[in-house]
C-alpha cells in the first residue's frame, strides 16, 4: 500500500533527524532507519496497532521515545505525524480535522 506524508509529518521527520544527527553524529541515520522500519511494519500490517484517536492508529518506534501516527484511506496510509511520545498529546489533532 502506499504511503502518503503529510507535509507537517515531513517536517517533523527531518526536525527530529537533524536534532539527533547533532547530538550525536550517526544517530540521525539511525533514527531514520526505525521510522523506516516502522513504515514498513505499518505497510505491512496497517490494522495491527491501536487506535490513538477516531480511526487514527500509532506505531511506536523500539529505539526512541516517538510514534507514527496515522490513519488508513481506501488507497493508502496516510501518516499524519511523527509524534514525540512526551511533549504536547494532541497537537496532530488539527491536522485530520483539516484533511477531512
């Protein structure tokens, strides 16, 4: 199935991967390889994780304190937002308020 970033989960993507990257060089690309790994458990198993809110599910990365959070269309994923597990619950909210 095909995945579809919203254009805030991008941002969020990058912001996190460089924020890591200078912390410690090499980490960015580490972070980047869990959020692949998670896309590709997502892909593989759309309906596995629990509803975070409504219809949106979230996938929690092993390595690092974020979740993907997203929701299933008819013809692909829809990810709405690499969360950080402990800042600000609800911020995404807007953004499936907005693509309905």
């Amino acid at each position: 199935m095909k995945i579809v970033f919203d254009k805030l989960a991008q941002l969020e993507l990058e912001d996190a991967l460089e924020y890591y990257e200078l912390e410690v060089p090499g980490l960015g690309a580490r972070f980047k390889v869990e959020v692949k790994c998670g896309i590709r458990r997502i892909r593989k198993y759309p309906d596995a994780w629990a509803k975070e809110k409504n219809d949106v599910r979230r996938c929690f990365l092993h390595k690092f304190p974020y979740k993907i959070l997203y929701s299933i269309e008819e013809d692909y994923i829809y990810i709405i937002a690499i969360a950080h597990c402990h800042r600000h619950p609800d911020y995404w909210i807007d953004r499936i308020l907005e693509k309905s």
